[in-house]
C-alpha cells in the first residue's frame, strides 16, 4: 500500500505498477470515485506506468475535516504533488469525469508537467440533467445491505445506459463504490461532506468558465471518450471540443453511459492512438 503526504497533511492512496522505466499515465478518478475504477483498463496498458490516485476524502484517503478543499483547484494541486513525491517531471493524465476537469485545471496552471490528456465522458459543458442526477446521489448510502444486493441494483437501474454488462461487472463496481460493515453497505468516500462542498461550489466544484480550461488543452495531444448515453458529456459538445481543438482524437463509445469502463474497443483504440502520437 503507498501513500504521500500533501503540503497541507492530508494523507493520500495511490497505486503505482507497470514496467520499471516505462512512460507513466496519471489516472484520476470521478467525483465519487477511485483508483479501483482503472482496474478495467490497466490490464490492457501492462506496458506503462500507471498511477492511479485516490483524489482526498475518496478510497484509502485521508477525508479532509475542511469540506470546502474538496474543489478542483485543491485536488490538482495534490496531483502535482503526488508527481513530485514520485519525482516525475511529466505524465499523461487520463481522467474521468471530476479526473477529467482536474486534467484541465493542470492544464491551465502546469502545462509542462502534462504530456498528453484523456478526458474520459467529461468536457467544458456539464449536462444540466446530469448535474442534477449527481446532486441527487452524493452523500446517499444505498438501500442494499450487501455487495451481491448493490450489485444487482445497479444492473437493474443502469440496464438502460449500459445494456447488456453482466452482473459481474456490477460486482466488482459495487465493491469499488461500497464496503460492507455491520447492518449494511458504507459509502468509500466522505459522502455528506462532499455533498455540502457541492452545493456551496455551484453543484460541480469546478470553476465556472470551464471552456477556459479546456483552451488550456490546445497544444497538447487529446483524446476524449464519451458514452454514447451520457447525460454529462452531450454529442454536441463533443462536437464542438472537436472544432476547438482540431487535433483531437474522439472517440463515442456504444452501449455506454457515463462513464464508460475504458476497456471497450472504441475507448482502448483513442487511448492507443494518442499514445502512439507522444512517443
């Protein structure tokens, strides 16, 4: 188990495997989310370093008693920290959704620690009924009293936007997401602290002119991956990310909704492609 301390305390998790040597992906995960989540796609990028960060108050993380750090800035700050503890002077960020608007932020403040950027179902616009689900689960424990149950929840609620994914799956989800304690399921984030900072940010936590962060982007290689059933990442923002940053490398993930898992094929080949494009 690793962990690093930030300037400000907070002790924070990692992961950290792949070849000694080999070129290091930084992947953040999303609002709720953590490094458990890049489990999916690690086993198809065995020959880089991955890095994966459990973002403070999330996973193995220390929570923070200060709910207002939970915000972009701050956590992109413990980004650029935790590179430094590993003494690395460049990574490629892969980020999914609130990873994804911390890429951004380094973009815009660290621009030469960066050396490509995933953004993973997550851009400058964040969809109004998305946000609105968001503030409707945050901080929420859920009815299930075990994983097997949570799992089976989620099969059954989220069948509409990812069709077909076997309950499997949705057991190893659960396992990321809960943890099974007496008398039922916890949350494995600081989850009534994390709401509050929501509603006191302007219910994403992010800044609020999200498109100057992403012009930040603009000389560096990018993919973005959205599930074609996301209600976070719309067709048309995509779209005009695209128009905005003519080298991006798109890729719209079938049978997905936010997020997807990143070992499908569409996202595996952007991720690919825009690795092949940094070598």
């Amino acid at each position: 188990m690793s962990f690093f301390t930030t300037s400000d305390g907070k002790r924070l998790y990692y992961t950290d495997t792949g070849p000694e040597g080999a070129r290091p992906i930084l992947c953040l995960a999303g609002l709720t989310r953590n490094s458990d989540d890049f489990s999916f796609v690690a086993p198809h990028l065995s020959d880089y370093r991955l890095i994966a960060l459990d973002t403070r108050g999330r996973g193995q993380s220390e929570h923070d008693p200060d709910y207002m750090n939970y915000n972009v800035i701050r956590e992109s700050h413990d980004a650029i920290e935790l590179l430094d503890h590993l003494g690395l002077d460049k990574a490629t960020v892969l980020g999914t959704s609130r990873g994804g608007l911390i890429a951004m932020a380094l973009a815009a403040s660290h621009p030469e620690r960066l050396t490509a950027v995933v953004l993973n179902d997550i851009g400058p616009v964040v969809g109004a009924g998305g946000i609105a689900r968001i503030m409707d689960y945050v901080g929420r424990k859920p009815k299930a009293k075990t994983l097997e149950q949570a799992a089976v929840d989620m099969k059954t609620a989220l069948e509409h936007e990812f069709p077909g994914v076997p309950l499997e799956v949705w057991r190893r989800q659960a396992a990321f997401q809960y943890q099974e304690v007496p008398g039922g399921l916890e949350l494995r984030y600081d989850g009534v602290a994390l709401h509050k900072a929501l509603l006191e940010q302007g219910a994403t936590g992010a800044t609020p002119d999200m498109w100057m962060f992403f012009e930040a982007l603009a000389k560096l290689p990018l993919a973005v991956i959205r599930g074609a059933n996301s209600d976070i990442l719309s067709h048309d923002t995509l779209e005009e990310m695209k128009r905005r940053h003519p080298g991006l490398i798109p890729a719209e993930v079938a049978d997905r909704g936010h997020p997807p898992f990143l070992d499908e094929p569409e996202a595996l080949a952007a991720i690919r492609a825009l690795l092949e494009q940094t070598v």
